[in-house]
C-alpha cells in the first residue's frame, strides 16, 4: 500500500510558501483563505494538513486567532534558514555597530 500525498502536498506547499513570505506576521491560512474558489471536498484534506503542520511543529497557532499561523523554527529550516543563527549574526553585527 502506499500513501497519496497529492492533497497534502497542494495544502502544505501553499500554506508553508504563504507562511515564509510573510514572516513573521502571523497569516491567515484557513481554507478559504488558501482555496478561495474551490470546491469544498478539498476542506478536510487542508483541516487535516495544518492538523500535520501544527503537530509536527512545522506551524504555530497564533493565539487569538482560528486560522492565522506563523512559520517555526523546524518550519523554517524546510527553507534552508536557522532563525538562530541568523538571530546570532544580527547581534554580532550590531554589536560591531555599537
């Protein structure tokens, strides 16, 4: 048997692309944010993907909100980025500037 990744792979490539452009201004991720004009069969496959994307904590729930979401750390290592070190290089170079 092998899994279908088709819909989780159009949800979470949306979703997590969205998520790195605005960083790190919490976005509106829910369905009709994402799939504004589609048909509604895809909902519980995108509830279900952001269900994945928080439980692995690729995703964090912004508090006050039921469908905006920030990028974690682990989220945003999916694009090759460490939020620490660069944290780490910002610090060393205003350091310099101080």
């Amino acid at each position: 048997m092998s899994v279908n990744f088709s819909q989780f792979d159009e949800s979470s490539v949306i979703v997590l692309k969205l998520l790195a452009q605005n960083f790190p201004t919490p976005t509106e991720i829910g369905f009709n944010d994402v799939f504004p004009n589609s048909e509604t069969d895809k909902r519980a496959a995108h509830i279900g993907t952001l269900a994945f994307l928080r439980h692995e904590d690729l995703i964090a729930h912004e508090v006050g909100s039921a469908s905006s979401f920030i990028l974690t750390r682990k989220g945003l290592g999916l694009f090759d980025e460490d939020i620490f070190q660069h944290i780490k290089d910002q610090l060393n170079s205003e350091t310099e500037n101080i």
